[in-house]
C-alpha cells in the first residue's frame, strides 16, 4: 500500500507542476462548479426538449439524488479514510504548486472528480439517442474537471481515479433507475 500511495504523489508532482501561470485562470474556471451553471442550463434546455416540462422535473429530482449521492459519499470516505490532501501532505506541499482558493483537511475521494462524472454518464445516456455528441463531450468536460483538482493542488490523481469511477458507478445506477421509474410514472402519457 506504501508504495501505491507512494506513486500517487509521484504522478500528483509531475502533473500539478506541469501547470504554468499563463494556464492558471483556465483551470481555476474549469474547477469552479458554478461557473458550470451555462453547461447546466444547456442540457437543461436538451432534457426539456426530450421529455417536456413532467419528464424534466422527474429528471432534476434525479440528478438532484445523483448529486446528493456522489457528495455524500464522498464525505464518507473523507472522513473515513482521513487521507490529507496533497496542499496539506508535508513532503509533497513543498514541490507543488498550489493555486486553488481553498485547501479542504482530507480529499479522499474527489466530490468534484464524481459528481462531474455521475452527471456526464447520467445525463450522456440519457440524451445519446437524440444528441449522439452529448456523451463525449461531457465526458471530456468530466476528465477536465477531474485533472484541474490536480492542477489546483487539491488532490490526488487516485483521488480523482476513485472519484470518477464512483460517480460513473452511480451516474448508471441513476440512468437505470430513471428509466424504470419513467416507465411507471409516465406509462400513461
């Protein structure tokens, strides 16, 4: 285990120090969710069109529980696990870079790394019927937003690794039980 960890910080040194200030306010865009919100609105506007205003409700309250999940869970194991983040992790904070507004105690998994992923598997299958294109490009944003909590300073690369297969895990689980559920409310319709 010692050596796993080990080369996550290895691999965490050499990507975070591939950063460079020119690159700085990008990535500090693409690690911050509420600058997400037009992206959101976007396939809001996508959803809409697909399942009118009933079937767009049922699937905010989805993503709503997809979100919630992938959050929670990712304090659970925050807590559980209690692995410093690398902006706190004495002998690798001195050879990063850190440039991220916060430093959070334990980072074990990336909320950011799964929510973003749980969103793009979710609502990429959700939509590949009418917009073949949807799926890639968030999955593209997903691993973006995945590698700037490297680039910021914030977390492991196992950290974001864990993150998005747990939000991709739970993005399916939701698009599974969104399916079914939409079947039985909306049978009629």
């Amino acid at each position: 285990m010692n050596e796993l960890q080990q080369l996550d910080h290895e691999v965490y040194i050499f990507l975070n120090n591939l950063g460079t200030e020119t690159w700085d306010p990008f990535w500090l865009f693409i690690t911050n969710k509420w600058y997400s919100i037009p992206l959101y609105v976007f396939l809001l506007v996508l959803i809409y069109k697909k399942f009118g205003i009933k079937g767009t409700l049922y699937t905010l309250v989805t993503v709503a529980l997809l979100i919630t999940a992938t959050d929670q869970l990712a304090n659970v194991f925050k807590h559980g696990f209690e692995r410093l983040r690398p902006c706190r992790q004495e002998g690798v904070m001195e050879q990063a870079r850190f440039i991220a507004v916060r430093c959070g105690s334990f980072g074990y998994f990336s909320a950011h790394a799964a929510s973003s992923m749980g969103l793009a598997v979710f609502v990429g299958l959700l939509l590949k019927t009418h917009y073949k294109w949807v799926f890639p490009v968030l999955f593209t944003w997903a691993l973006l937003v995945g590698y700037s909590r490297i680039y910021v300073g914030v977390h492991y690369p196992g950290d974001v690794l864990t993150g998005m297969l747990i939000g991709g895990v739970i993005g399916l689980i939701m698009f599974y039980l969104h399916r079914f559920g939409f079947a039985k409310i909306f049978k009629d319709n």
